[in-house]
C-alpha cells in the first residue's frame, strides 16, 4: 500500500502541486482592489445618477399627462357648450321636426299594448286608431299625388 501512496504523490507533484504553486507565487490580490473600486463607483455614483434621471422621467410624465387630462376637459366641456349652444339656436324648422318626432313617439307610445297571437295578418284588419294622426295625412298626400 505503502508504494501507491508514494506514485500518488510523485503524479500528483509532477502534474498538479508543482503547477499550482508556480501559478500562487507569481498571483496576488492587487488586481480586486481595481475591480472593487469601479464596483463601488458602478453602484453607488453611476446607479445613483441612473435612479435620479428615473425619478425625473417619472415627474415629467405624471405633469404632462395632467396638462393633458385638462386639456381633454376643456375639449370635451367646450364641444358639449357648442352643441348645447346650437341645439337652442337651431332653425324653426329643426325645432318644429324635433316637436314632430316628440309627438310622433308619444302617439306611437305602446305601452300596455298586447297582441294577439295565432292570427294571420290577413284574418285580422289593421285598426286605424293605431295609425298615428301624421302617417295617416302623409298616406292621403301620397295618396293623391299623381301617378307618372
């Protein structure tokens, strides 16, 4: 057993030891010194200045979308006082449509109203008391227009 132990070490000087103690003569630590400084300098002046121009960005964004959002306001307030302005000074005749289709929709008004079922069209007439008083006259202009 005596002699493996005794080649052991022979290959392990030869190939290993011998290599790695030439290696950690000429080695020192000098070089982590460098390393550690820009280390330093990275994170504590380089991350700080990255961080504070975040920050900046941030603000920047935040006041320009609330010059935006009253931007957007006023816009939306001034299209509706448009709108709101015109639709009082509309034409008489705009006016006099717009009474027409109030009245229309309140003849037309169904509420209550039920059908009846298992009737055809043609079995039952249509009640002309349901015809709103405004189709019936337009019925009786067409009517009596000329046929070309």
């Amino acid at each position: 057993m005596g002699s493996i132990q005794v080649e052991f070490q022979k290959v392990w000087d030869e190939h290993i030891g011998n290599t790695v103690a030439e290696l950690s003569d000429k080695t020192d630590c000098r070089y982590i010194g460098i390393y550690y400084k820009q280390l330093v300098t990275g994170l504590c002046a380089q991350a700080v200045v990255g961080i504070n121009d975040i920050v900046d960005a941030s603000l920047w964004s935040g006041f320009l979308a609330v010059i935006l959002t009253v931007g957007m306001y006023l816009l939306w307030r001034m299209a509706l006082d448009n709108y709101d302005h015109h639709a009082e000074l509309a034409p008489a005749e705009v006016q006099a449509a717009l009474q027409e289709e109030a009245r229309l929709r309140a003849e037309a008004d169904r509420d209550g109203w039920v059908l009846t079922t298992g009737m055809a069209k043609e079995d039952k007439p249509m009640d002309a008391s349901l015809i709103p008083e405004s189709v019936r006259q337009r019925q009786a202009e067409i009517a009596a227009e000329p046929f070309d």
